[in-house]
C-alpha cells in the first residue's frame, strides 16, 4: 500500500501538501501549529482534519506493519505463496490482515488440531478434491489406528478439518461478513426475571426489539449495549442460516458425488459451529466501534461551542450553587474570577428561610455591585431560579439596579470542587463553596474554567462512560488543544490547568511556568520562556504564538504573530509608514486598505511572507490582544422565569442549545426541564444529521409542539411549514 497516495485520495488534497504535512508530523510539530503556522505547505488545513488525517496515518502505519508481521510468521512456516502475497497486499484493514493469516494462527485445541494430530489431514485433502472416482469409505478405512477405531471416525474427523478449512477462508469470512452487516438483523428482549425492576424501565423500547444491522443507528447500539452489560437485556444478531450455509458452501463444492456430500455438511457445520459466533462477534465489535466513533465526534461536535462560548467579562459576577436541605452556597467573584465573598443561603425547602436569604443576598449585590447571577442547573435549580427571579424584580423596584442571571450547565463541577485542582486552589472553602466558584467563572471565562474539569463529565455526549478511554482522551484531548490554542492564552495569568493544552507544553513545563512567574513576576517578553526549566527551543516555536502578553515590552507578544515572523511584521508595518506603537495605539485600521491598493502579491514577495502568513499577520496587526470569542452571541441573561405548566403548544420561545445527539438537539427555554427538538423537526429540508443545522450554545427561535407535564417532557419544534396544524 503506498500511503501517501492513499492519504492524498482520502483527504483530497495534492500529493505535495499530503506529503508535507506527514513530514511536519514525523518531525514533532504539534497540530495548533502546522494549521496555524504552516497553512502554505499544507493548503490551509484546518485542525480538525489535520487531527483525522494524523489518525489515518497511523492506522495505516500500524496495518503495514501488522502486514510485515503476519508475512515474516507465514514465511517462518514455509508457507508464503503469491496468492498470499497479494491478498495481504489487497487487505485495506486489519479485519483483513487477520482473516489471511487465520489459517497460519497457532491455534488452541481444536477438534480439527486434534483429527490432525491422529494423521486425518491427508484423507480430508483426499475429501476435499472431490474426485468423483475416490470411494470415500475405503479410504478412510485406511487410516483406521488404535486412537481412529472406524471408517466413520476417520471420516468424521476429516470433517471437523475441512470444517476448519472453510472457516479459516479469509475471502468466505469475507462474503458472510457482509451477508451480517447488509441482512442481519438486530433484536433484543429482557432478560428473564429482570422485566420489574426499576431499572430496566430504561431499556423499556428494546424489550422486543428488531432492526437491520445496515439501518441501526448508533445510539440504539450503544444503548443495546449498555442494556446487555448492566444484565437487562439479551441482544442477539440474526440473519437467514440456510442462506449463510450455502454462502461458505459455494466457494469449494464440485460435482464429487460422495465427497461433495461430505464437504457441504463440513462447510454447513463450519458455519454453524466456528465462523457464525466468530462473525457475530466481530460484527457486533464494528457496529460498536462504528458506534462509539460516533458518539465521540458528536462528542467533539459539541464540546467545541461549548468550550469556545463567549466569556461575560468584566462582570461582578454571582455564583449560585443550589440545594435543598444542605443550603445554597453563594460566592461572588470579580470580573478577573477573584473570590470577594463567599455565604449559604435558605430560601429552598425544607427551611423556606426566604426573607433572610433575601435580606443576605440583597446587601452582597449592593455591596459589590453585582452585576449577574450564574445558577447552576442541578437539584433545587428550578425552586432557586423561581428565588432569583423575585429576588432580582424585587432589586429593580428599591433601586433600580439591572441585575440578570443564566442557568449554565453544572455539569462537572462537582467533580472539579473535588478534585486535588479543586483543593489547591482554595484549601479552605469546603467542596460545594468551590462548585460555586466553578459555577461563577464557567460564565465568566468557560474555557478557562471548564478546562479544568475531565471532559467526560461536561455532560455534551452519549454513552461516554462505555467508550475506550484511551481513544476518547485522545480525541476529546485534542478539541481541548485546539481551542485554547485558538483563543490564545494569557502568560500572566493562565493556570496550570490552561497551560498543559498550549501546543508543545505539557504538565511538568505549565508548572514550572507558573513557578517561574511567581519568582520573578509577570513575563515582559516572551523570549523570557526560554529561561524556564524545561522549556527548551523545540517547545518555544511550537508554543510561543499561542502565548499573550499583555503590557509587555513588544506589542507583537500580544498578538498570535509567531517570533519567527516578527522582522517581517516590521518590515510590513514599514511598507506602509506604521510602527509598532501604531499597532499599540490601533491606529493602523485602514491596513487591510492600503494592503489590498499596494497589491497583495506584490507586499508578500516584499516581505518574504508566503500570503496565507501576510493574511493573518494583518488580522492581528489590526487587533493586537483580541478574543476571537468575542465576535459570538452573547449568552442570554434572564430577568423572568416560566414553568413547564406556562407552556402551550404554538408558543414561540428563544433558547438555547444545550445537547445535540445523534436524533435531535435538546434545548434549554427557560424552564427546568429542557426541550427536545427532534431532527425531523428541525428544518423542513431533509438533513442526516442534527449538528448540520445546529451546535451547542447557539441561540435558536423554537415553537412548542407538546407538553407532557407528568412525563416533564417537551416537544420543540423549529419547522416553518405545517407547523401544528390543530393550532
């Protein structure tokens, strides 16, 4: 296989570009890197392809050399041929690689292995030639031993060897393979005894359950196979046997008269008895794998908007973590995420204590200036929600103060508060008084904040906890990188935490990043990097763009202008009459202008930037020290709240996206329990999936299509035409 043509047709890209970028990898470069500081050898490649294309990569790299594996082991044995030769060459997975160098495994007893052992295998090769004339009987009467006492035993025994024969054909495996996946069906039922438990209410839709293999989607797998591992549900793959039979017959019968005979019940009882359960397994292990590939891109999908949400910055900002017996802990933090002022409240039952918390609330908004309040969406949230929004009417009608909250997702914070981070950070506070400082700065700054918390509990996928870990850190590892990498990262004030995802760092170098901050006081320069421990050249190219400085002595440390490109940032800033306190002082708006007027090809070859390079370097030249999270909506902060019983069915309600999943997106408007919008409610035109059209915390107009307010759901609905039509 030539991998780099493969690769080049895969990710349709040119052969020079596929090429270069396997070499930047192969040389150490990390991924916020090469897409960011090397678009022009590869074509402008985004991370998340470069991500894909670097899993292919080693997948191929990994079957090539399970190829050169498998050769070496069948040559060890004598047994190479040409027609193995190419059918390893042809094999395009590792499916394939194991199905040719199946017959050449060391194998476990086997009834085959032991009909070998008593001399057989020459009367099975008799058998299977089918020649007519053989008279099979006689033959095998010619193996009759003391461990062979009969003709029939002889028999018997050469078929459990051509059995094994048969099943061991890497082209039949092949056949019956895709026979499962295109005509096989699914089904499941309850396991006996389990139907009245609570919780197998669960799977109550997969109690007598059937679908095509081809048609299933992935959710319903994962669930399948969630259900069989907690003991609730039996799940089982079918297809048509008698059909299957005749699929690993076809291949080897001829007209032999007796020895056909024989070679057909051998093909038939090799199917039953070895390659159907193997089959079955590896099927229900793809759809799996199929699956939970799946489950991580939407995963990925939804991270993503998630993490790169618009900060509220600047703002006094009040975290709210509800409960009900034990209290709400209250802190309020400022607009850089400083604890000011930390308190428990108890304004939700049992202890009702309304006035009181009122009373405590109002003078803490007052003396700080609070300016928002973040309310975690966990138990007693709804009963705080309804709190809040009296609290906040009964403040604007004293004084006239604005004051607005958001329920953001607390998902994770408990597990933060928990955490060794979570008590290095604040030794003193209790575990739900640092939930609170979590639920306040994930308003704030969510990436700073949920950066801190393992991805897994962030609460935007399905399934997470059933998938292989190692994979799932990888890619979920990966969004992380690219967005911090994306925003850019404060030197001076970045955390541990923050710092671990910038592109060539790891844990040990954040730390000592932050040690030496805090013996020598904040960076002026961004060559001060170098002088970490740890923190050698190879990691300062691959980091030192993605680091800002603020107020540092060059105004270019506070822009995503590599080092590398700073001469030829001042050679283009002098090309049009600017200096760098120009920059400082934004007064260079018009350069994009003067650019464009001077010629574009004609200022690259002047400055010797390549003009996909020229093109960024403008952007931050324009706008030194930007967020490129501030050009996003805003989150929606909220002065009212309904309940799920003020919802009818037509009314048109602004949201926001909380959850897309694989059969729609669920979508938080205001009440405690979120909606769900279905994808074939989504938009009129046909899509195949749900993140198409919608992602996490975008904003979106919905109409209520039902309320179910024993069940506590809600159908939403985002279609224009025949929108309930009983309305």
């Amino acid at each position: 296989m030539d991998i780099l043509q493969t690769i080049t047709q895969e990710f349709n890209l040119t052969e020079n570009h596929a090429k270069n970028i396997i070499s930047l990898i192969d040389e150490g470069n990390t991924i916020p890197f090469i897409a960011r500081y090397r678009k022009e050898m590869t074509g402008s490649c985004d991370d998340q392809v470069l991500r894909e294309l670097n899993d292919r990569l080693t997948y191929l790299r990994n079957l090539e050399k399970r190829k050169e594996e498998v050769s070496a082991a069948i040559e060890e044995q004598g047994k190479m041929t040409d027609e193995i030769r190419s059918a390893l060459e042809k094999a395009a997975t590792l499916t394939e690689v194991e199905d040719v160098y199946r017959p050449y495994k060391q194998k476990r007893k086997t009834r085959a292995s032991v009909a070998i052992a008593k001399g057989l295998q020459p009367l099975a090769d008799a058998i299977f030639a089918q020649d007519k004339t053989l008279d099979v009987k006689k033959e095998a009467e010619k193996y009759i031993t003391e461990e062979v006492p009969t003709a029939e035993e002889a028999i018997s025994g050469a078929q459990d060897i051509i059995a094994e024969m048969i099943s061991d054909d890497a082209a039949t495996r092949k056949k019956i393979r895709n026979f499962f996946f295109n005509h096989g069906e699914i089904s499941s039922s309850y396991v006996k005894g389990k139907e009245e438990e609570d919780e197998a209410k669960t799977y109550e839709m997969y109690k007598s359950y059937s679908e095509p293999v081809s048609e299933i989607k992935s959710h319903r797998v994962l669930a399948l196979n969630r259900g069989e591992k907690e003991g609730f549900l039996k799940v089982s793959l079918v297809c048509d046997s008698d059909f299957a039979k005749r699929i690993a017959a076809a291949a080897f019968l001829k007209d032999g008269g007796e020895s056909t005979k024989i070679v057909r019940a051998a093909a038939e009882d090799g199917y039953e008895r070895l390659i159907a359960p193997s089959v079955e397994r590896e099927v229900r292990a793809q759809l799996f794998d199929d699956a939970s590939e799946q489950a991580i891109k939407m995963f990925e999908i939804n991270l993503k908007p998630l993490l790169m949400q618009p900060p509220v910055k600047n703002k006094i900002t009040m975290g709210w973590d509800p409960a009900f017996r034990t209290g709400c802990k209250i802190c309020i933090v400022d607009g850089t995420g400083k604890v000011l002022d930390k308190t428990v409240v108890y304004p939700t039952p049992p202890q009702n204590k309304t006035e009181e918390a009122k009373k405590t609330l109002k003078a803490l908004i007052q003396k700080y200036g609070v300016e928002v309040i973040s309310c975690g969406n966990g138990t007693a949230s709804k009963e705080s929600e309804i709190f809040i929004a009296e609290l906040i009417k009964e403040i604007k009608a004293e004084t006239g103060r604005e004051v607005g909250y958001v329920i953001v997702s607390e998902a994770g914070a408990s597990v933060y508060s928990a955490s060794a981070l979570g008590a290095e950070e604040f030794p003193d506070y209790d575990v739900t008084a640092r939930s609170a400082v979590s639920i306040a700065r994930r308003l704030q700054d969510p990436l700073a904040e949920l950066i801190k918390i393992d991805p897994k509990s962030i609460g935007v996928g399905q399934y997470q906890h059933d998938m292989n870990e190692k994979r799932l850190d990888s890619a979920l590892g990966g969004v992380l990188e690219d967005c911090v990498n994306s925003v850019g990262v404060d030197l001076n004030t970045a955390s541990v935490s923050l710092l671990r995802y910038v592109a060539g760092l790891n844990s040990a170098v954040a730390k000592n990043i932050v040690a030496y901050r805090e013996e020598n006081g904040k960076f002026t320069s961004r060559k001060q990097l170098l002088k970490v421990p740890k923190l050698g050249e190879k990691a300062y190219t691959q980091c030192a763009g993605f680091l800002r400085i603020d107020c540092g002595d060059n105004i270019l440390d506070n822009t995503a202008v590599h080092p590398e490109s700073y001469e030829k940032a001042e050679k283009l800033l002098s090309l049009f009459s600017y200096t760098k306190e120009d920059v400082r002082a934004r007064r260079i708006s018009d350069l994009r202008d003067k650019l464009k007027a001077y010629g574009v090809d004609k200022a690259a070859k002047e400055t010797d930037l390549d003009k996909a390079t020229l093109a960024d370097i403008v952007t931050e030249l324009m706008k030194p020290g930007r967020d490129i999270r501030d050009a996003l909506p805003a989150p929606m902060l909220r002065k009212d709240i309904m309940g799920i019983e003020d919802l009818k069915p037509g009314m048109e309600i602004t949201g926001t996206v909380r959850n897309v999943v694989d059969f729609g997106a669920f979508v938080d408007i205001g009440v405690h329990q979120d909606g769900l919008v279905h994808i074939s409610e989504i938009t009129d035109k046909y899509i195949r999936h749900p993140s198409e059209v919608l992602k996490v915390g975008q904003v979106v107009k919905v109409t209520v299509k039902d309320v179910d307010i024993k069940k506590n759901r809600i159908a939403l609905t985002m279609r224009k035409k025949n929108l309930l039509s009983s309305v």
